[in-house]
C-alpha cells in the first residue's frame, strides 16, 4: 500500500486513524475545490494512501471542532452514486461503509443546478448530507445569488457557503457540522417517480439490505439503474431485474 504523509498550516491536529473518533466524509464531482477545503480543515498531518485493493489515492486528516476531534475523509471526485469509473467505486465504496458522521457534498456554486442531481441522491439514499457551497465569491462575482436559507427548507439538509481558498465561511460551516443532527424519521425529503419506476422500486426494496450506508431504496434504484456491482451481491440474476426495467 502506498502512503505518503505531509504536513502543513491549518486547523488539523492529532493523529490521523484514531478509532472512535467522528468521520467526516467529503464527497463531489472533480475541481470543485474539495482538496483545497479539506486542507483548510486539517492542514497540519495529512496521510495519503491507496484504498485497499486499488491504485486510487484516499486522503486523510484530523481536525477539531469546538471539543470534537474529527476524522476527515476525501474521497475522489465522483458524479454519481452510480459508479462508472473505479475512483467512483471507492467513492462509493466509503459512503457504503456507513460510519460518516457527517457527509460533506461539496459544489461549485457556480454550477449548483447541475450537481443538485448528486445531492437529492445522498439525501435519498440517507447519508448524513451537509451540502458545502464552495467557491461562493467567485459566483458572487458573477452576479450569483444563492438564498441558502431557502434551499436548506427545500433539501432538509444544512447548507454552508464558502470559499475554501479565502477561508471565507469556514467558520459558519464548522459550526453547522457541530451543530449536525440526522433529520428525523418521516422528515428527510422523499422523491417521487413515475409510478412504473415507484412499483418496481416496491418490489425490489424488501430484497435489499438495511442498515449499510445506502438505504434499501437508494439501493434499488441503482439496480434500475444497471448496476451489476449491486445485483451480483444480492443475488439477482439479469432475468429477475429486465422485466421490471421493461415496465419503467
């Protein structure tokens, strides 16, 4: 396993692979500016490394919030719950885990609408989300104006905005992971479909695991989605899952 370990300014502090410590997870599309908040966040003693069984390179650092020392995890950028590429694999691989105590999805806030997709996706399937709106002062400079407050109603979710390079925010967004708590039952924001795709949902949810870090119908909905990772785990021969496909 390859691992390479640097130090730097920042916030950081401790030794990175405590057990027990909180997780942070930070997930989201390449050059949103996640390496550049992840250093604004730990800085001091960063350990990078191959995630097991890959040549992918995962970050890690500590960082402490008010009392709280946390666990801070980078993972490599990815689109989609719905893995293409093998970064995305481990990507996924590590919300699947299940031990975040808090996701961080950061964005460009320049190009919120076409990353929100990946979002509704985390939220749907149950991580903790804490959507981050990174690079805010570059879409303020172009005349961008995002009602947080409005978005956080809409999501359910707790919205920060940032700049990770200015540091602008950070303060706000460290006292919103403190702050964190996992919405309540019956109050996550739920997404309806077409009724073709919510039957074949009803019928494939039952045969999905509980209690990973994908819900049963985030889950499910990747199996509509082709994914064979998904099916060859649970069992589910290719002649089970067309004909529900061919009603959706």
């Amino acid at each position: 396993m390859k691992e390479q370990q640097s130090c730097c300014g920042g916030r950081g502090a401790g030794k990175v692979g405590h057990e027990g410590l909180k997780k942070l997870v930070m997930v989201g599309n390449p050059n949103v500016g996640k390496s550049a908040l992840f250093n604004r966040l730990t800085g001091s003693y960063v350990v990078v490394s191959n995630y097991p069984g890959t040549t992918v390179e995962v970050a890690r650092g500590t960082c402490r919030i008010g009392n709280v020392e946390f666990v801070v995890e980078d993972t490599p950028g990815m689109y989609s719950l719905l893995p293409i590429t093998e970064e995305e694999r481990v990507g996924r691989d590590i919300l699947r885990a299940g031990d975040a105590t808090v996701v961080l999805h950061v964005v460009d806030a320049k190009n919120l609408k076409r990353m929100l997709p990946m979002t509704l996706q985390l939220i749907e399937a149950g991580q903790p989300v804490l959507l981050v709106l990174n690079m805010i002062d570059e879409a303020e400079r172009l005349g961008i104006r995002i009602d947080t407050m409005r978005l956080e109603e809409r999501l359910g979710i707790p919205v920060a905005a940032v700049s990770a390079l200015s540091g602008k925010g950070i303060d706000g967004l460290e006292q919103k992971i403190a702050a964190y708590r996992p919405p309540q039952e019956g109050k996550r924001l739920e997404i309806a479909y077409h009724e073709a795709i919510e039957a074949a949902v009803r019928v494939l949810t039952p045969r999905m695991p509980a209690g990973g870090g994908l819900s049963p119908r985030a889950l499910a909905l990747l199996l509509l989605q082709g994914d064979s990772e998904i099916a060859a785990e649970e069992g589910m021969r290719e002649e089970e899952i067309a004909p529900l496909l061919a009603t959706c």
